[in-house]
C-alpha cells in the first residue's frame, strides 16, 4: 500500500496561486533514490520565485498536473538512501530543494539530495534554519567567493528576506556593509549589521554612491531597481569589482535591462564592470557555514510573520505585497 501525506497543491495560477491552493490529505508519500532522504518537514518559508516563476507563464503541465511549492525547510530525516552516511533517521537538519516548482516543502515530507541539507546546529530554531536556505545560499555564493575581510560592499535592497541575510554574511566575512532600505526599515538593516544605510525614499541612491567615489569590490543587487544601476556603477565600484544581480522581477522591461547588462558593451549602453546573473546552486558545504554561524549569533534569521499550516494561502498574499519584513514561515508539524 502507497504511503500518503498532506500537502499544499495547486492546478493552476489564474487569479494567482493562492487563490488556488488547495489542502490534500492523499498525496503520495515522495521516494527517495540512493542519493536521497526523505525530510519529515517542520517549518518552511516563502520565496517569491515561488510564485513568481509559475506566475511568468511557465507552462505547468510540464511540472505535473498537481504541484506543491516551496523549497525552503526545516524538519527530521524520516528515511536515506542507501548511499548515505551522514545523516541518520530522527536528526534535525534544514536546507532547500533548489529548482523545486513542483514537489517542494509545503508538504509533510520532501524528498531531498543530500547535497540540498545541513544538520541543525543545537540551539538554532526550527523556524529560523527554515528561513535561510535559498536566500542564505544565494546571498553566500553571491558575496564569500567575491570579497576579503575588509572590503566595501553595498548590498541593494537591504530589509527583505534576501538582503537581511546578505548583510549578516557580509559582515561576517568582515566586510564594511552599505545597504538600502525605505525609511521605516532603516533601524532594521542597522540592527542587522549594515554600516551605512541609503534611504531610497528619500535620496536618489546612484547619486549617492557616485558621491562616494569607486570605493565598493561588490555591488550585491537584490531589487532590479533603478535600472540604471549597472550601467553607472563604474563610478562607485573599484575597476576590479563585481556587480552580481539576483533580484530582476519577472516584468519585460527589467528583464531586458538585464539583457544589456549582459550583451551590450559600454560604448552601446552597457556597465564597464564584470557582471553576474546569479541563481543559488545546491551546497551542503555552504549550509554547513551558515549554520556554524547561526549557532555563533553572527547571522540571524528575521521573521516578518509565521503562518499556521490551515493559513498558507494568506501567506502568499502577504508574500506578494513586497513589503515583509525578513521571511515568511509556515508551520507544517
């Protein structure tokens, strides 16, 4: 007899996914490979691609014809494949399925490769470790293999789930920190770690930077805006530094800023300075240290609001309001 569980699922976006997710009490319980564990999940938290990439257009019948979002979480081992050795049934751990659009964590269990996971460090919540793992991961690989203690880095969009993260692992790896926010956030990104804080309710923020003379070996973008941003950051980044984009939208209009920022050279419209689209890549090594630093209290995760399991749909509408404050959890045990 097939093993069941629950889980959040949805057919179809129209009106968007949470008008359409439903609760299902007869899922098939997921199978593991050789590679593989089974997480009996505990907490999970939002991202907007979680969304935002069935929501673009992507056809869902490529997916299945029932998906369930989510790739962050938090939970205990309930099964491994027989390849692997580091981790044992009922162990804490937390991590995320990256590229999960359609067997991902708003589920009772989520299968897993055991590259995708780290244990959880004695000490450190359920709820927050549930809340690291794609912005961590994204902010981790976008940031360590880019900077030395001492480098200058400013980090755009500074108060979302993203940038919170991205601030703490900056200073972390002993960076001076400039980051961005609206004015109610400004307190929030000092409290986290940011040396400075740009206002962009109130100041233009390329002027600002600009003012402030090629001093940054990283410009982090976690927003997409001002679209310009690229184009003019040679005069706030040092010749060898490095603008690394992970937030673009989905609209057509900044995924073709992000096109010239890729193709076109500087004479025809483009930035003078080395350019990266990132998208976080599955690290066991990566979850590891983030973990060690979360056991340490150098990097915490911020809880804009946790949902119960039955509120998931309310969830995604907070979500996409643009406005939380750090992550969104949703309590699945």
């Amino acid at each position: 007899m097939t093993a069941t569980m629950k889980a959040w699922q949805y057919a179809s976006v129209s009106g968007g996914l949470e008008k359409n997710l439903q609760i299902k009490t007869d899922v098939p319980q997921p199978t593991i490979g050789d590679d593989e564990i089974l997480v009996e999940v505990h907490s999970m938290a939002l991202n907007p691609v979680d969304y935002k990439a069935t929501e673009a257009g992507l056809p869902l019948t490529l997916m299945g014809s029932t998906l369930i979002p989510g790739a962050d979480f938090s939970g205990e081992v309930f099964k491994i494949g027989r390849n692997v050795d580091s981790f044992q049934i009922g162990e804490r751990v937390f991590g995320a399925k990256v590229g999960a659009l359609a067997k991902g964590s708003l589920a009772q269990y989520i299968s897993v490769g055991k590259e995708m996971l780290a244990k959880l460090p004695e000490g450190v919540s359920m709820d927050d470790a549930a809340a690291i793992g794609i912005v961590g991961l994204t902010e981790y690989q976008s940031i360590a293999p880019n900077v030395q203690a001492g480098d200058k880095v400013f980090i755009n969009g500074g108060s979302g789930g993203t940038g919170i993260h991205g601030i703490q692992i900056a200073k972390a790896l002993g960076c001076h920190v400039t980051t961005t926010c609206s004015t109610p956030n400004v307190d929030l990104c000092k409290s986290v770690g940011a040396d400075e804080v740009i206002d962009y309710k109130s100041t233009d923020i390329v002027t600002a930077l600009s003012e402030r003379g090629q001093i940054f070996k990283l410009v982090l973008d976690n927003v997409g805006t001002p679209a310009d941003l690229y184009k003019k950051s040679a005069s706030f980044l040092i010749p060898s530094g490095k603008f690394v984009q992970v937030g673009a939208g989905t609209n057509l209009g900044t995924m073709g800023q992000v096109a010239t920022n890729f193709l076109l050279p500087s004479f025809l419209g483009g930035g003078k300075n080395k350019y990266q689209l990132l998208m976080a890549q599955p690290s066991a090594e990566n979850l590891k240290q983030l973990g060690v630093w979360m056991k340490e209290g150098n990097v915490r995760s911020v809880l804009d609001q946790v949902f119960e399991w039955e509120d998931a749909p309310k969830a995604f509408e907070k979500l996409k309001t643009g406005r939380a404050r750090g992550k969104i959890v949703i309590h699945v045990q």
